[in-house]
C-alpha cells in the first residue's frame, strides 16, 4: 500500500513531475469520507469532477449539474484531503456566458471550496477568460479533446483528434492555452499521437484521460475503475471491484433486520438501575 499523503502536494510538484518523468495518479473525488480514505491511500491529487452529475446524481450527462452543489462538493472534499491537490470544475453555465461571470464564479469556487486548482473545459471562447484568472493569479486547469459538457453539440461521447486536421486544432488550442497562462492541461480520449505533439510543444503539466501515456498523469472516473457503474470507457481501468461486496454488505443488514438479530443487547443505551426502576413504575 501506498504511504498517506503527509505533506501538501502542490502544483509545483506537479511541475516537478513533468520535468522528472515520474507520474502522477488523479482520482475523482465528491465527498468528505472518500477524499479521506484517498489521502490515506497516497492519492496526491483529486479531482471534483462535474461527472457528479452522473455518479452521484444519476444524469446521463454533465450538463444539469449545479455550480453551488459542485462548490460544496468540492468544500467537502477539501476538508477530507487537505494535503492533496485538489481541482474543482467547474460546471456548465457558470464559465461560458462572458468573461466577467467566469471570473465571478472562479474566485466564488476559490473562496469557498479552498481548492488549489479549477478545471474549465475550453474552446477558442475561453482563451481571454483563462487569461484574466492566471492574471489574477488563479491556477487553471484547461480540459481539451472531448469535453462532455459539449456532448450535445458533438453528437455523443466521442473520442476527438480521428483526423490530422482536428488533431492539430487540439495542438493549436493547448500552446494557445498555455500562451495565455494555463497552468495545466487536461486531455481526454484523443489518439497517443495527439498527446505526444501536446507534450513536445507545451511545457506545463497534462494531464490525461485516456490520452495515452504520455501525460504527465492520468484520471479516471473513481466510480468507473472500482466496478459501480454499468458501463465503463475502454479507456478506464479496472482496478477492483467494489460494487459486488457492497451488494453482499448491504443484503447482510437486510438479512440481519428480517432475523430479528438486530438490535442485539450490546447495542441498547442503558439507564441508570433507579432511573429505569422510576420510568417503569412512574404510572404506580
């Protein structure tokens, strides 16, 4: 097992690792519990993902989940990890209308989450708002390839970068990205070809998300490497298996309640003897 997360993990030694070649393990994250049981395991970094609209809400995209339910998620993943390096993202909506609202909301997330990074996911309309955060000394994290919150207009979850072409623009936007003050990538089902030109014309850290093993780290959906979805990407690996324990746990309470073995003696609270000989004979 992995030692805990002792020491707080930064966006320097995310720096750190892209210069040395060692790699870097991101998880998604969404509650107290789980980001403590995370750091203890020595995940440095998590992510709290808008894949909380699936996961945890049951959406079959990202795109209905809510800024300030992602903002409390994020708070409470905060206080479960504080030695890891948390990113925020930061949902569909609260970026994209103009400049002034996604320097509003970035700063709100900031400010009440106390995370150390938010994730945007970005087009060519986004270059001028990660410029006014890195100006505001905000470190951004720009999610390029596919980005779900743009699945209604690609016509699905598709992996990105198919041709030269499009591949290239991808190219393009991350040196753009980091032009204007991105502090990290984040790449997401594209071909390894496409991560390795990212890597050779960039020099900030990326991430990656089924973007070959080039990036300087990888994340996945937690609930998708554990076995507790139904579906999972080719991309993702399958760590475990937790959903088929859970289950068995879960049948156990039922099982014990239908028995009657539970409540047993050892789980009562006990009177005092004369306060109990009181209440049983209070109507004497």
């Amino acid at each position: 097992m992995n030692a805990p997360i002792t020491k707080k993990f930064t966006l320097n030694d995310l720096r750190a690792a892209r210069l040395s070649g060692a790699k870097v393990a991101m998880l998604t994250c969404y509650d107290y519990t789980t980001a403590r049981l995370m750091q203890e395991a020595g995940v440095p970094s998590l992510l709290v993902g808008d894949s909380a609209a699936n996961v945890i809400l049951g959406y079959d995209t990202t795109v209905p989940v809510k800024f300030h339910f992602m903002v409390e998620l994020a708070a409470a993943v905060r206080r479960g990890a504080p030695n890891c390096f948390v990113v925020a993202d930061m949902p569909f909506g609260s970026y994209q209308a103009f400049v002034a609202q996604g320097v509003k909301n970035v700063c709100w997330m900031m400010k009440q989450s106390g995370c150390d990074c938010v994730k945007i996911e970005a087009g060519q309309g986004q270059v001028r708002l990660v410029r006014r955060l890195a100006d505001a000394g905000i470190a951004v994290m720009v999610h390029l390839g596919l980005r779900p919150q743009a699945v209604g207009l690609i016509g699905g979850y598709k992996f990105q970068g198919r041709t030269a072409a499009e591949a290239a623009k991808i190219v393009r936007l991350g040196v753009e990205f980091e032009k204007a003050g991105a502090a990290a990538l984040l790449l997401e089902a594209v071909p390894p070809e496409v991560s390795n030109a990212m890597v050779d014309q960039t020099s900030i850290p990326m991430i990656g998300c089924g973007a070959g093993p080039a990036c300087h780290g990888h994340v996945v959906v937690t609930h998708d490497a554990v076995g507790l979805t139904p579906h999972r990407p080719r991309f993702v690996p399958l760590v475990g298996d937790l959903s088929t324990p859970a289950k068995q746990l879960f049948a156990e309470y039922v099982r014990r309640i239908s028995a009657s073995a539970y409540p047993a003696a050892e789980h009562a609270y006990e009177m005092p003897v004369e306060e109990k000989t009181k209440f049983i004979n209070r109507a004497e």
